[in-house]
C-alpha cells in the first residue's frame, strides 16, 4: 500500500508543478474579469478574456488549452482524494 501512497503522491507533486501556473491565471482573471465588467471597462475586459480562455497565447488551439487545463485539474481532485482517502484509513488503523 505504501507504494501507492507515494506513487499518488508522485504523480500529484509533479502534475501540480506542471499546471500551476495555467490554473492561477485561470483563477485570476476569472476572478478579475466580473469586476472590470461592473466598472465598465470593457476593452480590458476582452483582453482578461481571451487570457482567461488562452486565445491569447494559443490562438485557435485555446480549445486544446482549455481541455488540457480541465484534465489537470480532475487529475489533481483523483490524486488527492486519493491521498486524503489514504491517509484516513492509515489513521484507522493505528487507533
């Protein structure tokens, strides 16, 4: 069993490495985007856009960017529930 645990672990450390950056600029100008809009400043508001979908960066493969984007995510969400799953029966059975 330990060798899943730190398999899990392994995988976890390195796709979060991988995709930490992507997914806090998601979350920045995802979180950005609404308050510009409100404040009416709409050019800036299509630039945080195309940022936040990565039309920007990779033009008509933003759709690429994006599933790749999701995919991490749901790898990070399988590998650590994983480990809290783990780690939760590793508990019950010391007491």
């Amino acid at each position: 069993m330990a060798n899943v645990s730190s398999l899990f672990r392994k995988y976890h450390r390195q796709l979060s490495i991988m995709v930490s950056l992507p997914l806090m600029l998601m979350a920045l100008t995802g979180t950005v985007s609404p308050i510009l809009e409100e404040m009416h400043f709409d050019s800036a508001v299509k630039v945080i856009r195309k940022i936040h979908s990565g039309k920007i960066f990779f033009g008509t493969g933003y759709v690429v960017y994006s599933a790749l984007s999701g995919l991490a995510l749901l790898g990070l969400l399988v590998t650590g529930f994983s480990m809290l799953r783990m780690f939760g029966r590793k508990n019950l059975k010391k007491q």
